[in-house]
C-alpha cells in the first residue's frame, strides 16, 4: 500500500485534535488508503462555529461577483491538466472509485466547465432576476425591497456514486454566502477536501468558509450535532437514507434531498435514417457509459420508435456495437460480486422472458462489459441493474412512451430526446406532466446545463431566505425623517 | 500462433505502439529484443511485460537514426540471439501531433521534412542493411515497417511526418521487389490515430469524435490493435504476402 493520503478540511484544527479512520479501496488494482477525519459533537460544534464565522468574514462581506471571481479562478486551476491539484485527482478518482482514468479525466473537465464565470452568471441568472438581491436590499415591482439572505451554515451530505459530486451543492453555497459543512461519501471522500483546499490557495480568507468531515453512516452523534447546528441540510443518497435523515433534521431546518432517480432516453423515427441512425446510436451509448451508468441522469432504459430505417431491434444491435467501441475508450470499472450477480441475474431474467414467448432478444454473449436486451413491447420503465446495462424498448409511437414512464412519476429525472422539433415540444409537454424534470439531448444526459434545475428545484433560490422591506415600512419611515422641508 | 522459435527486434518498443507489438509477440513465445533511445524505465518495464506474457525479452538503447548506434545493435542483437528472423521498425523521429497547433506548409522548412525523411526511412535502411547478411543466409525473414493512415488519407495534413511515412511505404515496396527471390518479406503496417501513447496524450476529445464519426468500427485503435496485423505479417500465415500495406484505423482508409 502507497503512501495515506488524508481527505477532509477542517478549519481551526489541529489534525492531531481529531479522529482518524482509514477507509480502504480495492476496486481498480492496488490499495489506496484515505484517512478521513472523524469529529466528536462538541468538534463538529466548534467547527461550525469556525465556519459561520469564516462565512461572515470571508463571504457575506463581499460582493456576489467577487465571489464568482474566486470560484472562477479555483476551477481555471481544476482545468489545467499540470496543476496538482487537478493532477492529484485524475490521479487518485479512478483509484478510489475505480472508474476509467480517462473517462474521469474527460468526465471531470466536462464538468468543471459548468463552473467557470460566464457559467456562474448564467447559475445566478437563472434563480434570480436580479442578483443583486444578494448583495444589498433590491426594489420590488410590488414596491417595497427585497434581499435574499444564504444560510449562514449550509450542511452537506454527500453521495459517492459520481466523482466530483459536492461541487454543485458546494459552489451553490458559496454562491449565496453561506458556510458549508460538507459529510463526504465513504465512497467517493477526496474530491470536496481537494476543492477546499484549492479554494483556501486560491482566496485564503474562504479557507475557513468551509469544512469536510466524515463519519460511518447510522453513527449518531457527529451527523446528530451538524444538523442541530444547520440552517438547511443538502443532501443526496439513497431514498432509505434520506428519509431515515429527514426523521432527524429538526423542523426548523430546510432539508433539500435529491435522492434516487431514473432518467431514459427516447429516439424518433427521424433519428434512425439512414444517415443518422449511427450516430442516434453513438451518442445514446455515451450516456449509457459515462460513469457507468451510476447518475442520476443516466439512461436505464431506451425506447425506441418503429418507422425508420433501422428498426428497433436493429438499433439494439448498432448500440451493442457502440458499447464495445466505448469500452476499448472508456473501459468499464471492475464489478464487485454484488453487481455481478444482479447483472447476471438481470440477463437471466431477460432470457426467461424470451423462452416465456415474450419478444426478446438479449445482444451478446454474457462476457461483454456491456448487455443489451430488445423488448418488443413498450412495458412501464423498470430500474436496470446499472453498469453498462440497457433495455431496449420498441414503441410503435412516441406517445407511447408517456404511459411507459408514467407509474415511476417520483423517481424520473432526465430524459434524452432525439425527435423532429414539432414533435419534441409536444413530447416533452406530456413527459413534464408525467414527472420527467429534464429534457436533455442524446450524448448529453452527464453534461449538465450550467444553471440546470436539479429534479426540478432551484438549485439556489431553494437555500435563501427573503427578507423584504414592505412599501408601508419604507412610507412609514419617510414620515419620521429629520429634514426641513 | 506458436512463434516460440522466433527471434523478433522492434524498434521504439519501450512504450505504445511498439511496447504493445513486442508484447503481443512475447505472448506468442516469441524472444524479443526490444529497442528503445533512452526511456530505461519504460523499456524495462516493457521487458517484464513480455517476461510475464510467456517470451523471452531483452532491451537495447539505440538511435536507430545513428549509423554506429545501429551496427552496434544489430552486432549486439545478432550476438545474442543468433539471429533475427522478424525485424518491426517502429521506431519515428519525436513529432509533436497538435492539430490545432501544427505547422502549415508555408512555415516549414525543407529540414524539417529532412528530418522525418531521417527518421522514417533512414532508421528502417541502417537496420535492414545490418541484418541482411544474416536473413539472407537464413534465405528467410520477415520485414514489417510502422507507417500511417495519413499517407493514404492526410485527416490532419502533418506534411513532414506524413511524406517521411509516405517515403518508408515507397521504401518498402522497393525493397520487397528486391527480396523477394530470397524469401524476405517486407510489409506495411499504417495505424491511424492510436490513442493512448505518449504521442497522442494530448489529442482533443473533439477531433478524436470527428474520427470516430467517420470510423466505420466507430473507435480509435489502441496500442494492441496495431499488433496483431504486425504478428500477421510477420508469420507463416502471411507467407505469400509482400509488399503490402495494411491499414490498421477501423475501416477509415480502405485499400
């Protein structure tokens, strides 16, 4: 075992005051060793504390733009493939969490890229018609003033199945000045601790804006002080997790969860002619391997419509193709027994329908990285078991599609649409009424829009309060002014 | 295929595309000589690679470009091994491919193209006259040289590698109208754009998806998908092929 790397950022701290664990990953080859800081209540107390403190002098006293300025300047040193901070991470993700270097690599500076200054105006804009409200009291079209105030401690709770997670709900809090205390996922715990640190080289006074801490997941007294302490908890995870969570967030506290989700992909006739049809299949098979499929945005199931030139169950082929070319790119991480099994089992039962007379067909041998199964009918959109793994589902029309995703209304997110315009408007009326949140283009499902609406929420709106100046008080203290007239 | 009573040289084989050939042959049985300039590590690292893959491996620094430097190397291989029954000529004089960078044909100089000139085709000649003697006893062997896709098809006009790796397929065909009557055989092997080597680490994502989109295999080559067309042309099985040149790019050129 190379030498231990520490995650976490712990403000105010001495790394000797503090517990260490060291979680160990095995998944892509040699064993990395990361300790990662496990704080006692009354710690996590102080470093709250710490950290308002280091919010109300290092942001809440500065302008929303300077603000920008800074992130700007931490993600430019994220982009450059020689800074060591970025190298550290192209380095140190796929050993952790072992996914492809290269698809990390390229995954990350795609991802970055939603972060730099035109990108963070575009977050700003998005949420508030003025910005301002940020900085100072704005005047309201209703008369009167308003100004948006961020919490002065934003609580993060992490998820570990995308490398570079916190990012977002990190660069959202600093957005609207609020110290964060983020929890990193046992899964994923470097990337936050890195950012933080860059952040701290970068403007020094924000190091103390923010901490990364850890603890096991079910262990009550860290996790128990940090949401007493919060004005609003972010968190992402597994549904089970996140209600087990929200049973402890006091009702005082805004909790914001984004929890699992299933995202698809749809194709029109007119994207399987003859000349764009292997491209249709390309691009739906890069949002089938990015990051293995582990996203919420990632596609789990295909429906594909009658009517062009290749067929569907041609189409399945074409992408099966597509898969291998990509795992010659973007090799698929090494499965753990679990995941094998389900996978396994998944094509099992794929067969089992076929042998039952149902009209499928499962793509491949099973010693693929991939597996791709046709189904004849349009049946409700069923979760695949992830890792490269996809179904695909015959519509004879569109429309069809809606009653497919229907039942799961909670759990849908994205879906990738490749149709004729007059016919993508209607489509995503009727799958916006159905729960679908956002509509993507095919190849672009793990790209996120700057500014995009996670699960349909505003990512920044959701963490401010509003304190308005109403038009009577403004009135009222005219009458008490001092001046002669 | 048991190649396990060849005795192979390849040249720039301490990394990419000439590490993945000799490996590919050590995993036949084969004993590898494995030439490199001055990467040690990486050569050495390419030893045990083939060590691991079942051949026999050694490594020799050579600038294959340098006259002395590759009588010296055939001397030392031929020493070594006896004889060499397939010669790989891999190695390229140090090119910086950079699409959105590369010189136009107005900025180069007639030395650059010297240079390329130099390191495709003088390297390639330095070695087959050193080893000639010996194959030619033997009235067997096996020639295969490392062009390009782009001296068929210039994606990216780099003018001074490209005519360098245009002048090696012309060398080639020569040369295998004059060995034939001897039982030598010399063959062409043209990758396109082979992603990872040191080479290509810089290329965009944006150009390789432009290829990718024209590729009819829908991907990029690999380092290992250049080997098994090098193992083709070197072996009984292309015993009545000469003088050919197989494209290695998914399908992009075809002739």
């Amino acid at each position: 075992m190379g030498e231990v790397i520490r995650a976490g950022w712990l403000p105010g701290f001495d790394e000797a005051e503090v517990g260490w664990e060291t979680l160990t990953f095995t998944r892509a080859g040699p064993p990395v060793a990361v300790e990662v800081p496990v704080l006692d209540a009354a710690q996590i107390a102080r470093l709250a504390a710490t950290v308002r403190k280091g919010a109300r002098e290092g942001l809440k006293s500065r302008g929303t733009a300077e603000i920008v300025d800074i992130v700007d300047a931490a993600i430019h040193r994220l982009l450059d493939r020689d800074d060591p901070h970025r190298r550290a991470l192209d380095s140190l993700l796929p050993a952790i969490t072992g996914y492809d270097a290269e698809m990390v690599r390229v995954g990350l500076t795609d991802y970055l890229k939603t972060f730099r200054k035109p990108q963070l105006t575009r977050f700003l804009a998005e949420d508030f018609a003025n910005p301002g409200l940020l900085d100072g009291f704005q005047p309201t079209p209703k008369g009167g003033y308003a100004r948006a105030h961020g919490p002065e401690l934003l609580a993060h709770v992490w998820a570990g199945n995308v490398p570079g997670l916190p990012l977002w709900s990190l660069v959202s809090g600093l957005l609207v000045k609020a110290g964060s205390i983020g929890k990193v996922a046992s899964a994923e715990p470097l990337f936050a601790g890195h950012f933080a640190r860059l952040l701290a080289e970068v403007e020094p006074t924000l190091g103390a804006a923010l901490g990364v801490v850890w603890w096991r997941g079910g262990e009550g007294e860290s996790e128990a002080a940090l949401l007493a302490e919060a004005d609003v908890v972010m968190a992402y995870g597994g549904n089970e997790a996140l209600a087990d969570l929200a049973r402890r967030v006091p009702i005082t506290t805004r909790f914001l969860p984004h929890g699992h989700k299933i995202s698809f992909q749809v194709i029109a006739r007119e994207a399987l002619d003859t000349a764009k049809a292997w491209n249709s299949a390309h691009e739906a098979a890069r949002d089938i391997v990015a990051f293995d499929q582990q996203g919420c945005y990632s596609p789990q199931c295909v429906f594909v419509e009658a009517g062009g030139a290749l067929s569907p169950r041609e189409f399945a082929r074409a992408l099966a193709h597509e898969l291998s070319a990509f795992e010659s790119r973007f090799p698929r991480r090494p499965l753990d027994v679990g995941e094998a099994n389900a996978l396994a089992g998944w094509r099992h039962g794929q067969e089992m329908r076929g042998l039952a007379g149902a009209e499928v067909e499962v793509v491949g041998g099973g010693e693929a990285a991939w597996s791709v199964a046709f189904t004849g009918t349009a049946d409700a959109l069923d979760p695949s078991v992830l890792n490269r793994t996809i179904r695909v589902a015959a519509v004879t029309d569109l429309a069809d599609v809606v009653a497919c995703v229907a039942p799961r209304r909670a759990y849908l997110q994205s879906a990738a649409i490749a149709a004729a315009p007059e016919r993508l408007f209607p489509l995503a009326e009727a799958l916006g009424s159905a729960g679908v949140t956002r509509i993507t283009a095919l190849g672009r499902m793990s790209v996120l829009e700057a500014g995009w609406h996670h699960d349909g929420r505003f990512n920044l709106l959701d963490l401010v309060t509003i304190t308005e100046i109403e038009a009577a008080a403004e009135l009222a203290a005219e009458d008490l002014a001092d001046y002669l007239a | 295929m048991d190649l396990s009573t060849k005795n192979v040289l390849v040249t720039g084989a301490s990394r990419g595309i000439g590490a993945a050939i000799a490996t590919a042959f050590a995993a036949e049985g084969a004993a590898v000589a494995i030439n490199y300039l001055s990467n040690e590590d990486a050569a050495a690292a390419t030893v045990a690679r083939c060590r691991e893959a079942g051949g026999r491996a050694q490594a020799y620094a050579a600038d294959v470009t340098d006259g002395d430097a590759v009588r010296t190397l055939a001397e030392t291989v031929l020493a070594d091994f006896g004889h060499v029954d397939v010669l790989v000529n891999n190695a390229f004089r140090a090119y910086r491919f950079d699409a959105e960078r590369r010189a136009l044909f107005w900025e180069l100089e007639w030395e650059d193209y010297q240079a390329q000139f130099e390191g495709a085709v003088k390297g390639a000649h330095g070695l087959i006259r050193a080893l000639l003697p010996s194959m030619r006893a033997r009235a067997a062997g096996g020639i295969v040289n490392v062009a390009s896709d782009l001296v068929a098809r210039p994606s990216i006009p780099y003018h001074d590698y490209t005519t360098g790796k245009s002048a090696l397929v012309g060398f080639s065909r020569n040369l295998a109208a004059e060995l034939g009557p001897f039982g030598i055989r010399v063959n062409c092997v043209a990758p396109g754009l082979v992603y990872p080597t040191e080479a290509s680490a810089q290329t965009k994502e944006t150009l390789k998806e432009q290829l990718i989109a024209q590729t009819p295999l829908r991907r990029l080559a690999r380092p290992e998908d250049v080997a098994g067309p090098v193992l083709f042309l070197s072996c009984d099985w292309s015993g009545f092929m000469t003088g050919q040149t197989l494209y290695v790019d998914g399908g992009l050129v075809m002739g």
